[in-house]
C-alpha cells in the first residue's frame, strides 16, 4: 500500500511539474504557428533597411489568418486557405514570403524564406531600370537604393523574360488571354494555382484537358524588390508573389550583431549592434 501510494505520489508530482510546461509549449507553438515568428537575415539583399546578422519579428496576423500549410513538427503539407480577413498589402510593406519557385542558375531553394520590399500591388504596372523604379508612371522611393556595389555572381538581376518591365501585377479575378508572347509565364502561374496546362498538336492551350483561350485568375499578386537593388534577386529575376505564399510582415529588429571571426566572448560581445535592436522596420 505504502509503496502503490509512493508512486501515485511521484506520478502526480510529476504530472504538476509537467503540466505548466506542455501548456506553455503549446502557447509558444499556436503564436508561432498564427502570430508571431522570428527570423534572421541572411545577405545584404535589404541593406538599408536591414542588415545580414539582424534577426526580426514578424506579424503573422497583419494580412489575415491562414490555416498552416505543414502539420507542425512533421511536415505533412495541408491545403492552406484563408480564416480571417487581415488588411490588404500595401506598397512599401517590408514582408516575408515563401519562394515557391524553382528557377534556373541558382542556389535559392523552393520553400526558402524571402524578406522584400512590396512595390506592386494588383492592378500597378510596374517598371525598373537602373536604380529608378516607376509604378504606374510614377517614380518610386520607399527606402529603395543601390548600397551594395555589383551582385555576386548568380544573384545578379535577370530581365531574360521581361520581369523588368514595365510589367502588370496581376489581380485576383483577372481574365487573361492564353495567345500572346507571356504564355509561358501564364502557364506558370496557372500551374501554380493548381491546374495541369499542355498543349495539343496545334499549340492550343489545355487546361485540366480542357481547351481555353483565356483564364480567370484565382489569386492576387504582389511585385517585390529587395532595398539594395544592386544585389537583390527579385521580382525583377523571377516575377511575381502569390498571396497565398506571404507569411507577414516584418515589425522590429529584436537582436542584431556582426558576426566576425573571433569565437571569444568579448569579440561576441563587441559584435552585438545595440542601436539596432528595438528598431521598428519601415
């Protein structure tokens, strides 16, 4: 008796031990999974804005609540729809994304994480040459510059499909014609909104089997450019973003350092940007 008591003892000693903590990783994982999530940026792509060693925060909510598109901890991929409305995307929202392309001559993976700036909306059209970026005729700002010298190779910009404009940013709803020299680029998007696109014998265009001449647009989709537009690879490289793809945008540096080469603890230290950490992002 004394020895069954014992353990029933310790059984609920650790259930009261345990209990907070599976709660509070339950809590931490749904802000992280619909809310809050952190990230840290990597290259110099948003230099201006943001440096290579900064780590942010990220609202999740801002542009509506989505259903996950992975079983968390797994992996299993889900079909991910919209819950509740958020805001709509506006021009110069500095935003995370999922790069679900896979394009040719570079090391970027489909399903990396992108921070860019929002330059087109639906509906803008939108043209870059240089360091001038113009949408809709007129001149654009929005923190964009050239502060990175020459892009490395491989990371360069690439106008081989016209990305450079000026271009339309598609809207949801939009009917677009399947004749014409963009079919190739119609026919990415529209595979990527989930239908199969061939074509028969006679070069017209099949949609699910079946023969189109036009198709309506299921999505929004949004222009983006990195800030240093000397070393970013963009839109102007790889077209537009979905809205399915935007995870959310980007609030505050939270932490910030220059990561050098000495592995002391004061070079650690001295390496720490105090004045950037706290700083909200626009």
């Amino acid at each position: 008796m004394d020895s069954t008591h014992h353990r029933n003892s310790r059984l609920a000693a650790l259930v009261r031990f345990t209990k907070p903590l599976v709660v509070a990783l339950a809590v931490v994982s749904l802000i992280k999974l619909f809310a809050l999530e952190a990230y840290r940026i990597p290259s110099g792509s948003m230099e201006g804005t943001l440096l290579p060693g900064d780590f942010v925060l990220v609202n999740k909510l801002v542009f509506g609540l989505r259903t996950p598109k992975q079983v968390p901890l797994v992996g299993w991929e889900l079909p991910s729809f919209p819950a509740i409305g958020g805001r709509p995307v506006r021009r110069g929202d500095v935003v995370v994304f999922e790069f679900s392309k896979d394009p040719a001559q570079s090391a970027l993976r489909k399903g990396s994480k992108l921070v860019k700036r929002v330059v087109g909306i639906p509906g803008d059209t939108v043209e870059v040459s240089g360091s001038h970026v113009k949408v809709n005729g007129s001149e654009l700002r929005l923190g964009l510059s050239s502060v990175g010298g020459a892009p490395p190779e491989g990371r360069g910009v690439s106008t081989q499909h016209g990305w450079a404009g000026p271009v339309a940013v598609p809207r949801k709803g939009q009917v677009v014609s399947l004749a014409g020299d963009r079919l190739e680029d119609w026919v990415e998007i529209i595979e990527a909104e989930g239908h199969t696109v061939a074509l028969n014998g006679d070069g017209a265009v099949l949609i699910d089997g079946e023969l189109r001449q036009s198709y309506r647009l299921a999505h929004d989709y949004y222009y983006v450019l990195g800030d240093n537009l000397n070393n970013s690879f963009d839109s102007r490289s790889w077209g537009f973003v979905s809205d399915r793809d935007l995870i959310g945008e980007v609030l505050m540096v939270y932490w910030s350092w220059h990561q050098g080469s000495g592995a002391e603890m004061l070079s650690a230290f001295s390496n720490i940007r105090w004045g950037r950490i706290g700083s909200l992002v626009r």
